[in-house]
C-alpha cells in the first residue's frame, strides 16, 4: 500500500506540474506573439511612410525607383491604411474592410477611428502642404484580441484542475492514512484476542454453564467482529448479506444491553423483510457509531429512537436523539477526520462511517436536522436497487 500510495502522489504531481507549465507556456509564447506581431505591422507601415516620402520628395523617379516603390505598397496585403490630406481629401488606402468600400464618407471617418489607435503619421511636402497615414492592426492581429479571453478560460480551468488535484492529494492521503491505521488496529487487537479465546476454553471447561462465561463469550465474538472491521477498512468489501432488517434488529439487541438503562432506546422496523446488498459488518459498525456519539451527546439519559423505512426506491435509516445538539459549525464538521466535540474523542468514528456508507455502500450519510439543546437526527440513505 505505501508503494501504491507514493506511485499514486507521484503521479499526481507530475500532472499537476505538466498543466503547470501548459497554462504557462500559452500565456508568454501569446503574450510574445501579439508583441512580436504588432512591433513588425509598425515598422512595415514606417518603411510605407518612408516610400511615401521618397516619392514626393523625387517628383518623377526613374522605373527601377517606381518599381521599388511598388514592390513596397504591394507587399502590404494585410494592414489596413489611409492616406488623406489637411482638407480630409483622400489620396489613397488599401486593405479596408468590404462593408467601407469606395464610400469617401466611411473611409474619413474610419480614419478619424484608426487614430485612436494608432497616432497618424504626418508626410510633410513642397509648399507646406501635408499628407496624413491613418493605420491600423490587420484582422491577424485584431483576432489576437481575443487571446486574453482564451487564457483567462485557460487559467480558470487550471485553478479548477489545482482545486481538484490538492483536493484529491488530501483524500487520498487521508485514505491511506486511516486504512493503516484500521489494519494495524486489528493486528494488535488479533494478538491478544487469540489467547483470550485460548483462556475462555480453559474457563469453559471448568464451568461450561457459567453466566459470566457465556456474557464473556459474547463480547469476545464482539471484539473478533471489531477487529474484522477494522480490517475490512481499505479493501473493497464483499456485499453479500441482503436482510436489512435482520442486520439492524442484531445491532438493536446488543447495543441495548450495552448502552445505560435510563436511555429510551427504541427500533421502528417495517413489517415486511428489506432485501438490499450489504456488508452487515460494517453497517453494524455504521450503526453502532450513531448510537455511541448518540449516548455521550445525552450523557447516558434521555430517548434514543432508531427508524428503517423505504423512501422513492431509497432505504433510510434514522437515528434519533434528545442530546445536546449541534451548532451549524459543529454539523458541517462533524464528519471531518480528526474533528470531535469530546475532550478525548480522536473524531474518527463519523468520519469511518461516512467512508463505509459512501464508498462501499454508494450511499450517503448526514445530519438531516439538529438543534442545540434538543437533539440531532442522522440520517442514512442507501439505493436498494
């Protein structure tokens, strides 16, 4: 189990650590990209300008000049520009989007907003005169936009998947820790309950008919159950008891004997027999928590109801008290490993019995009503099909 428990972690954390560093490369290997894009989308416009420049200032070039220049405005197949004058008078544009076309009014004022984005560049010619370059991203550049939106889903699920994976590393190592924990409970119980089976032979031979050894006899096979409990934790357990009801009138009989007599303890079974797979020791083990924590939140006096009955194709199980009750806070960490309201409790107990109902019975375990000063209901829920 430790070899499986560190394979396990491991494993784990090379996933974290794979996610990690994919949320990481896509929000710089994005962030370089749109820089990247945007620095070479200015300096083809500035070497456009520049063309621009060069021939107003040559007046009439020669054809190896004028095929140069054409070279340049031709290689720019993406970026949208405008050319205008002082007056608004358009000189010239390229790569504008097909809702603009040839319509002066739209191109003037889709130049007065590309200057929002990008200062204009002024072209200063003979006499005072000057031309004006409005520019702006090309649709590459303009999609990108969108890239933020994309890493902000991206990190999102990653804080999802970081929730989920400490969430799953704590679980686990819970799980590990109380499954040890049960089995080397029932190794150390296993060692001194064989030589006490040794000396109840000797004793019964003695005096075969003896109350007092009979009543031993019974809280031995007890304790051999306890310890068949303890290490049924962290193996997957056989369901194959089906009378329901047999296996609570048992618990029922001996709890009753064992718990004190100024507790009104009751059992209210359904007439007819419920048939559903089970493990009965470990649902005697379930039980047998409720009523204890029961029992120490009445301080040994009060009334102590246990109720089985079918609900929507469900089996319910309450175990009704008049104790002390719960506060919000103690009801919501009450199945919490390590959580106890006693001074010597280890909070085990509820947290055992919520792994046995969930886990091996695919049921569900709560507090379905408490009150402080009144008393606390739980509640069993299991599928009978």
């Amino acid at each position: 189990m430790l070899r499986k428990s560190i394979f396990a972690r491991l494993n784990n954390w090379i996933i974290f650590a794979l996610m990690t560093i994919v949320v990481l490369t896509i929000v710089v290997a994005s962030t370089i990209l749109i820089n990247f894009l945007r620095k070479e989308e200015i300096k083809r416009v500035d070497i456009l300008v520049s063309a621009i420049k060069f021939q107003q200032e040559m007046g009439n070039p020669n054809l190896e000049i004028q095929a140069l220049l054409l070279q340049i405005y031709g290689s720019n197949s993406t970026i949208p520009v405008i050319l205008l004058d002082k007056n608004d008078r358009i000189m010239e544009h390229k790569n504008l989007p097909k809702d603009i076309g040839n319509d002066p009014a739209k191109i003037v004022t889709l130049a007065k907003k590309m200057s929002k984005s990008y200062k204009p560049i002024e072209i200063e010619i003979v006499k005072g005169d000057k031309q004006i370059v409005f520019y702006d991203n090309s649709p590459l550049l303009n999609n990108l936009r969108y890239s933020p939106y994309i890493l902000g889903f991206f990190i999102l699920c990653y804080f999802l998947f970081s929730f989920w994976f400490f969430r799953t590393i704590k679980k686990t190592d819970e799980g590990y820790l109380w499954a040890g924990l049960a089995k080397e409970t029932a190794h150390q119980i296993g060692t001194p309950l064989s030589s006490m089976i040794g000396w109840m032979e000797i004793m019964k031979l003695d005096n075969p008919d003896s109350e007092g050894v009979h009543e031993i006899e019974k809280d031995i096979e007890r304790l051999r159950t306890i310890s068949e409990r303890f290490s049924k934790i962290g193996s997957i357990p056989e369901l194959n008891d089906m009378n329901f009801n047999k296996t609570i009138d048992e618990n029922f009989d001996y709890l009753k004997t064992r718990i004190s007599r100024k507790i009104d303890f009751s059992l209210h079974l359904p007439k007819y027999d419920i048939l559903v797979p089970h493990n009965k020791i470990l649902m005697s083990w379930v039980i047998e928590n409720l009523v204890k924590n029961a029992v120490d939140a009445m301080r040994g006096e009060g009334t102590l109801q246990m109720f089985v009955f079918e609900r929507n194709k469900n089996i319910l199980i309450e175990v009704k008290d008049t104790g002390s009750g719960m506060t919000k806070q103690q009801a919501r960490n009450a199945f919490k490993p390590g959580y106890s309201t006693k001074k010597r409790g280890w909070g085990l107990g509820l947290s055992l019995a919520k792994r046995v109902v969930q886990e091996y019975h695919n049921g569900d375990i709560k507090i379905s009503q408490t009150e402080v000063g009144k008393g606390t209901t739980f509640r069993i829920t299991i599928k009978k099909g």
